[in-house]
C-alpha cells in the first residue's frame, strides 16, 4: 500500500481509505494502512520546491509504523513550523515601514486568534471522532495552519524582496 501511496496522490489514498470505511468493518484494515500515509504528503503547487522541514516531515513519516509514532512527527513538525512562523514574522518585522509593521502586528493578533478558534472546533468535531486515526488526523490540521501561516509569511518577504 504505501508504493501505491507513493505513486499517486496521497490525500487520494485518503480518501479511498475515508470511503472503504464507509464500507463496512471489512474494509477498515485499508484505513490502518492507507490512511497514516495519506495525511503526511506535504501539499504544495506544482513545480515548488518542498521546504526542508516538509522534507523533513515526510521521512519521518515514512518511517512512523504506528499511530503514537505518526502523532509525535506531527508534534515535532509543529514545533519546527512555529520557529519558521516567528523567524518569518521577525525577519518581516525588520523589512517593513511603520505602518506596514503595525498592519502585520495587527494581522498576526488575528491569525493567532482565527487558529486557536480552529483548533476548538477540531476539538469538538474531528478530536471527538470515535478511532485514534482522527486524532492523527486533527495533529495534521493544527501543524498545516502553523505551516501554512509560516510559508506565507516567507512568500510575502520572497514578494518583498523581488519587488524592491
């Protein structure tokens, strides 16, 4: 299962697991398989170069053999994603004017507030799921808004500095 996984998309295999458990209790040894190796792949636009923490992300999982295991390379994932977030915020902070400084502080208040508004909802929706695969799977959730906050960051200084 996971050369399959390897070949096609993983959030595919996701998905065929997600189905084949609708299926029925014979199906759910396809969720045990499929499922961990589905939720890992790293997304990103075609043609980006994966950022060496998802590349990072990625063996690790490859290498997880069980839940507990997946959970902790998302827990270690996050951490590594929150210290990219402030080093792109800092590294903002020092490039922008006055305004743009008090106008990123402003957005970032916001973000801060809209993730842990998330993760209280995943809490009380994906977290209270019955199984332990939608706890691995809620990690994931909480790990990509710190990814994807910290990579728009480093988009905006990319921007930035290929602008002035």
């Amino acid at each position: 299962m996971k050369n399959f996984c390897s070949r096609f998309a993983r959030i595919s295999c996701l998905r065929v697991a997600l189905s084949a458990a609708c299926l029925g209790a014979g199906a759910l040894a396809i969720v045990s398989v499929v499922a961990p190796a589905a939720i890992v792949s790293s997304a990103r636009a075609e043609g980006d170069e994966k950022h060496p923490i998802d590349k990072w992300y990625d063996a690790q999982m490859d290498k997880a053999s069980s839940t507990h295991e997946s959970r902790d390379v998302i827990h270690k994932a996050l951490e590594k994603w929150d210290v990219e977030l402030n080093a792109a915020y800092k590294e903002l902070m020092g490039q922008l004017k006055p305004p743009g400084k008090e106008s990123l502080k402003a957005a970032q208040i916001q973000w801060i507030k809209f993730r842990d508004s998330e993760i209280e909802f995943m809490k009380n929706s994906i977290y209270a799921m019955d199984g332990t695969m939608w706890l691995q799977v809620g990690d994931d959730r909480v790990m990509r808004l710190t990814r994807d906050r910290a990579l728009q960051l480093r988009r905006t200084l990319e921007t930035l500095s290929n602008g002035g």
